[in-house]
C-alpha cells in the first residue's frame, strides 16, 4: 500500500478528554474516530488490526472443530422476558419498537437467542458435546462510556455456547475452552491473569475472567507474578477480614506450652523483628508447617474460636478488635461464613506488627504480590441448565432419560484485547504492535525518491517483491521530510522497516528498522528480502 493511497490520519497532539493512554493513540495513530458518544467508526488502519485479530481467534476455534455462526444483533424482547433478564439489565439494554409494535432489543449478549434456535436443530444426544461461536458487534446502553473502546455502547466481541448431555462433558469443555484462550491471549503477546470470580446476571456456578494487566482500567487485581494467583480487588479486600495462622516453636525449656501461635490479618505482612524480644520463642525462629500438627484449633457448633491451653498465643494489635473474622467455606467457590470471636480467648501477647515491607505469607509460602489496574478481556462460564430450563430444552440421553441441557458461554472482548495491547505496549512516540496484528508488518522510507532515480527503482522493486511474498508493507511516497514519516510509522506502531537513501545504495546497502528498540542494522540489497522475510514469518 502507496501512502499516498492511504489514509493515513496521524494527530500529533494528545486529544482531549481522553482517559486512557490506549484512547489516546487510538485517536492519534488514525485508527478511530467518534462519531457519538461510546459510538466509534473504524477506519483503515484499525480495520486492518480487527480483521487479523480475528482470523487469529477464528483459525484457532475451527481448529477445535467449533462452528461458526452468526445470530441476529436485534431479537425479540418477549425471549429476554422469559429468561427474567430483561428487569437484571434493565436500563442498559437498547430497546426498539418496529412499525408492527413489536419489541425488540439490541443484542448485549446471546444465550436466550441461541437456546431458542438450538432447541430446534438438535434432536439427538449422538450431536453432543457442540460448540458454536461468533463474532459480532453487541450493544449496551452504558451509563457512562469511557475509555474509548474499553467501555462503550456499541462493541465487537467473539462469544461461543456450548450445549452438553452432563456436567461432565460441560466441565471438559469448560476447561478446553480456558486452553484455548490462553492459546489465544498468549498468541496476541498479551500479559495477563486468570481470576475466579461470579457468574453474576448470566447464571451459572463456576467462572473464570481472564485479565490483561494495564496502567489504566476499570478493574484492580491483586496478583502473583510467581505463580497463578491472583484475585478481584474487592476479594482481596474480603479477605482483610481472614485471620491467618503461624506456628512457631517454643524453646526447649518452656513446659508451660508445646506451641506458640501468631494471629494476624490473612494479608498483613510479617515483620520478623517483631518477634524477637518473646522470651518463649525459639531463636532463629523455627516456623512449623501446619500439616506438621493434627490439632490446632476447634470450631464449635454456635462458631466459637478457641485454643488448647498449652498454646502460646500471639497477636497482632489489629485483630483485636475485629468483630469476626471469615472462614472458607468451600475451597471450589467464592462463598465465606463470618465466625465469631470467642470473648473469653487469652491472648498471651499482644504485639504491633509494623507494615514496613510488602511481602505477603500464604501458608508456608513467601510471595510478594502486586496490585494493578486490568481490562477484562474475556469471561467463560459454567452456565449449567438456567437457559434450557426456560424453554424446556430437553434431549433423551442413551439411557431413554430425559435431559435439560447444560450450556457454557465463552466470550472475548476484541475491542478491549486492541486497547490492552496498547496500553502494554506503547511508549512516547506511539504504539508497538506485535508483528502478528500490526496494520503493516514493515514499512519502505525511500528518503528523496523523486529526486533520485535509484533510489525510487530500488524501493520499488523491494516493494513489490515484498507483496509478492504476502507480507504487509506500507510504503511512504509522499514528499514529506524524513522526521514526519518516521513519526507517522512510529506513531502506528509498524514493527520494521527500510530505510533506503543514497549514501546506503552506494556501498549495495539498505537499513533495516526495528521499531520495539530503535535499532538500525545495515543489510546487503540482494539479502534483504530473505532477511525480512525470516524476521516477519
């Protein structure tokens, strides 16, 4: 593509009201324009990010032999009645009235719709385990859009639904599924997490967000870069209310207690210092890990908390007054019980715990967490029976027994994949995109091409023998000064690029640009092509 064919329309200034460092250069490299408020048009240069971003996520579901459909944007509202989420959504669903009065909506997301049409073409539990997806624009009526296309009215997403005999096969592909998105988001250079969290208005038991870290969005998580860990801000705040326990161990000469024990908030830090004048404890510090002891603590039936008298119990200053502290009720889901404080407990010290360091303890295992901004990118649900149970979705199994059928939804926010690959991978000049979905792979700075002949025909032919090997080029013919078209290609985010000038061609040379670290390197003419192409492919 000739510049000069391009619409190529670069702002150079920051753009005002712009939240977000992903809308700003949105706006700034030309790839969107607003037409309303959480209403944008796309144009060229990000038209070329969102098809290669979905032919990336279309060839990996066709892989896994998913289906791909397309569902109707406006659906009748008496389905949405049905399902009981039209009051759930209430006033962010877009409702239309046609000529003939009937009510319809605009589709923010499809499990009512495609139970609808899938209740009529299986027929046989042999058709199952089946999956389907899509990728269409959906609508909400946001309250307050920001972030450009983070939080919009109108927004492109993939979403698939899954129809099951059993939990079990649900379950297996549930978990394919969580695969194959990591596949996708690991594809696209995205660093992000998994957080467990609630199935909120979808219904459902078990689900999963997947998370891309940002300086700016609307999420906060709390998260490990050692391990998988990594929770909802609003979960780690529940858990300021969990009490966490230390065994240590006592010197050999103390008869009166087999153990001593520390209490303290579940994500308070431990300061060792703090321990040092405790004339009962061992030094150095000997912690014992807690499958070490049968017995550490009861719980009784009206939920008291109490110890053995043989037990040294510390604690922390700021439990003290805690009026109850939460227990895990279930390992496999999200649900706490508030249990009450013994009054009668014997704390035998009490110390201030000072906040000096940012580590975090986790049972015997130190790591030190961090707490960001993230944009969710995707969700998948374990939905079960919710929708199939509304219509009466039912298939005999091989057993002649009649089942409901248990469903899973899986969706992907390609708008909010495009802003946190901006946002994590941007810097002064512009955007940084990945080789993969950048609108142009390399791009051709001929420098004073129409007063040099040479020039202009070695560029050329490097062109066209670029396209012939099907790699993205934008090449830069206008007669602008090399400080603008570079600014313009760093601006866009092209990975490489040539540089071609006359003082290069003399010694049969060419430079090669890599826009991540500004690096230049001086390549032969006659290997440039080779050289390119291994880089890009």
């Amino acid at each position: 593509m000739y510049t000069t064919k391009y619409l190529l329309s670069t702002i150079k200034e920051k753009p005002k009201q712009t939240d977000s460092i992903s809308h700003q250069l949105m706006l700034r490299s030309g790839m969107i324009r607003m037409l309303s408020t959480g209403i944008y048009t796309w144009l060229p240069t990000g038209q070329r990010i969102i098809k290669k971003i979905i032919n990336i996520i279309s060839n990996i579901m066709d892989q896994y032999g998913y289906m791909e459909i397309c569902i109707p944007i406006i659906q009748p509202k008496k389905l949405w009645d049905q399902s009981g989420r039209t009051k759930l959504y209430g006033e962010e669903l877009i409702n239309i009235i046609d000529r003939r009065k009937k009510k319809c909506i605009l589709s923010p997301t499809n499990e009512e719709a495609i139970n609808y049409i899938f209740s009529q073409e299986i027929q046989s539990y042999k058709q199952l385990p089946i999956v389907f997806y899509q990728i269409q624009k959906k609508f909400r009526d946001e309250i307050r859009p920001r972030f450009g296309i983070i939080r919009s009215i109108e927004f492109l997403m993939k979403d698939a639904y899954s129809f099951h005999i059993n939990k079990k096969s649900l379950k297996k592909t549930y978990e394919q599924m969580k695969k194959i998105y990591i596949k996708i988001f690991k594809k696209l250079k995205l660093n992000f997490k998994i957080v467990r969290t609630n199935s909120k208005i979808m219904g459902g038991s078990i689900s999963h967000e997947f998370h891309a870290i940002s300086n700016t969005g609307e999420d906060k998580i709390i998260f490990s870069e050692k391990s998988n860990y990594a929770v909802h801000n609003n979960q780690f705040n529940i858990q300021k209310n969990k009490i966490k326990i230390y065994l240590i161990k006592t010197k050999t000469n103390q008869l009166k207690y087999n153990l001593a024990v520390l209490l303290m908030r579940k994500n308070d830090p431990l300061n060792i210092k703090d321990l040092q004048n405790i004339n009962v404890l061992e030094y150095p510090l000997k912690f014992i890990k807690s499958k070490k002891i049968t017995l550490l603590h009861k719980l009784t039936n009206d939920k008291k908390f109490y110890f053995d008298k043989k037990i040294f119990i510390l604690a922390d200053s700021k439990i003290i007054n805690m009026p109850y502290f939460i227990l895990k009720k279930n390992p496999s889901n999200l649900n706490f019980i508030p249990i009450l404080w013994n009054k009668k407990i014997f704390f035998n010290k009490i110390i201030n715990i000072k906040n000096i360091n940012k580590i975090f303890y986790y049972n015997t295992k130190k790591e030190i967490l961090k707490k960001k901004n993230s944009i969710e990118i995707g969700h998948i649900f374990q939905i079960g029976k919710k929708y199939s149970k509304n219509i009466n979705f039912i298939i005999q199994d091989q057993y002649n027994n009649k089942k409901l059928l248990n469903m899973g939804c899986y969706g992907i926010g390609i708008n909010r994949i495009i802003s946190s690959i901006i946002e994590q991978n941007c810097d002064k000049d512009g955007i940084i995109w990945p080789k993969c979905i950048a609108p142009f792979q390399i791009f051709i700075i001929p420098i004073n091409m129409h007063k040099n002949h040479e020039i202009k025909k070695i560029a050329k032919l490097i062109y066209k023998k670029l396209i012939n090997r099907k790699i993205d080029v934008l090449f830069d013919n206008r007669k602008e000064n090399l400080g603008k078209m570079f600014a313009d290609m760093n601006l866009i985010g092209i990975p490489y690029g040539i540089i071609i000038s006359h003082k290069t061609i003399q010694s049969k040379e060419i430079e090669f640009y890599s826009r991540k670290n500004y690096s230049k390197k001086r390549i032969l003419i006659s290997d440039i092509i080779e050289f390119i192409d291994n880089k890009i492919k």
